[in-house]
C-alpha cells in the first residue's frame, strides 16, 4: 500500500507534520523502570511532581479491579498497589492523550474505543501463548494514535474520516488518496519518537495491511503478527460493546485475524462474553 503513494508527496507531507516529542517525564521514567534496582522512591518523586499522572495513578489503585478495602490517598501507596507493569501502561496512556490533546468530545470518544481495546486485547493475550500482555495493551492503546495527529494537521480530516468509515474502502486508502500518508506510517512514526518497542511499532504500522497474514515478510514476524491480529480481534469487540458497526478493515481482515491466532467461533464466542463482562466492569466504575 506505501508503494501507491508518491514518494514526494509523502515526504513533504510527513515533514509537515508535528509528531508530539515523548515527555520528559515519561522518559525519566521508563529509564528508571528499566534499572536492575528500580528506585520507587524515585518513581514517586517523578509521579508526583505531574499532576495529571498522579491523579491516574490514584484513581486505578482505588478501581474495583484491585478491590483495596481502604483506599489509597498518596502516590507512594499507589505505586505499591499497581506495581512496574501496570505503572507503565498508565504512564503511557496518561502521557499519549495529554500530548495529542484535540477536539474534547471527539478525543474522549477515540481514548475510549483505544482503552477499551487495549484492556480487551491484554485479556486476550493472557489466554494465548508467546504474547505479552503488556506490548498488547501498548498496541490497542497506541495503534490508531496517528488519527488525532492527522487530525490536528488537516481541518477536513475529521469529515473525510467519517466519510471512510462508511466506505468499503480501509480508511488508509482514503487518506493516502487525500493526504498522501496514513495514520498507520504516522503513528509509526510517533512510536518510534517515543522508544516504543520494535515490535509494536512495526505492528502499527502493518496494523491495515491484511497481506501480514497471507504474505509475511522481514516486516512482519509472528510476534508483529500476532500482535496485530489480537488488536484487530479487540478492536471489534470493543467496538461492539460500544453499539457501533464494524469497519471495512474488520469485515476485510477479521476471518484472517481470527485464523492467524487458531480461533474457531466457540473460541470468539467464548472470549467475547469474557471481555464483554471486564468492560461492563469498567463501564460501571466509570
């Protein structure tokens, strides 16, 4: 799909286009996430010292999913509770939806659909083997995070989004016929500005290329493969949750998906009614 575009174009486009830096504090604190000897008392420091992080930190620690008798009211007792890994995961969504800002209305509807997604495809990866379910929450969180990108760039994009999700074209075709790019090589590209893993920054890139599960190449291992047939199989029933209709990708892919990772229908049935009950778990939290 990336050869249909033409090479001038898309590199004058691409150069034009702002890809938020990774915030200090998110990379003070993934350096520090990855020492041997984690400092917490640094982490906490780090936290603390960024309002928006803290009060997301406090509010997952008090959710139903870690059902603390008496809730936490510091930051310390936070990160205690959620330990490194889910610290991560918050760190990084609190972080992407501050730096990509936007419409409200609009972006609070696409972090929902993306967290959701993330939650379901981390489920998911628990059940399968050879996944992590931390590069899958990434993945759901991060694989459509070049849309408020474009969004920002192009006044139209909004309405040629909408237009495409009505079409029986993949949305990346659209915008590669409009903005000579795509959120996929956008979003790529922010994942790669932020030290994501190379995995999933590859994965988001491929994340609409359906030819991953018939033709793989040096692009696409079974891990970036995996990762993206899970997110597409979560986005669909994140989707579905939401009351809305599938996307021409779902309809185009979804069996594909469905194959690559050996799921039968009992299979989908059986993960979808366990995801659906985790989300209506967080609906009512919410």
């Amino acid at each position: 799909m990336e050869s249909q575009i033409d090479s001038q174009a898309a590199e004058g486009i691409l150069k034009s286009i702002r890809i938020p830096p990774c915030p200090e504090v998110v990379v003070a604190l993934m350096a520090e996430v990855r020492q041997p000897d984690v400092d917490f008392l640094k982490l906490v420091k780090l936290i603390s010292g960024d309002v928006g992080l803290a009060a997301s930190m406090l509010k997952m620690a008090n959710s139903p999913f870690f059902a603390l008798r008496n809730k936490v009211s510091s930051v310390n007792l936070a990160v205690s509770v959620l330990g490194l890994k889910n610290l991560t995961q918050i760190v990084r969504s609190s972080a992407l939806q501050n730096a990509l800002g936007g419409d409200k209305i609009v972006m609070e509807r696409f972090w929902e659909r993306s967290n959701l997604t993330a939650v379901v495809a981390s489920r998911m990866s628990g059940q399968l083997h050879g996944i992590s379910r931390d590069d899958a929450y990434t993945l759901g969180l991060f694989h459509d995070c070049g849309i408020p990108i474009l969004m920002q760039k192009f006044p139209d994009y909004k309405e040629k989004l909408a237009a495409a999700n009505q079409s029986a074209n993949l949305v990346i075709v659209i915008e590669d016929q409009h903005y000579a790019t795509n959120h996929a090589i956008v979003g790529n590209m922010l994942a790669r500005n932020w030290y994501l893993p190379e995995p999933i920054s590859q994965a988001i890139k491929v994340h609409h290329d359906r030819s991953i599960f018939t033709q793989p190449d040096e692009r696409t291992t079974p891990e970036v493969c995996s990762l993206v047939a899970i997110t597409m199989i979560a986005e669909h029933i994140a989707t579905a949750f939401l009351g809305k209709v599938d996307d021409a990708d779902w309809i185009a892919s979804g069996q594909l998906a469905l194959d690559y990772l050996g799921l039968c229908n009992q299979d989908m049935d059986d993960i979808t009614d366990d995801a659906l009950d985790e989300l209506e778990e967080i609906r009512a939290y919410r």
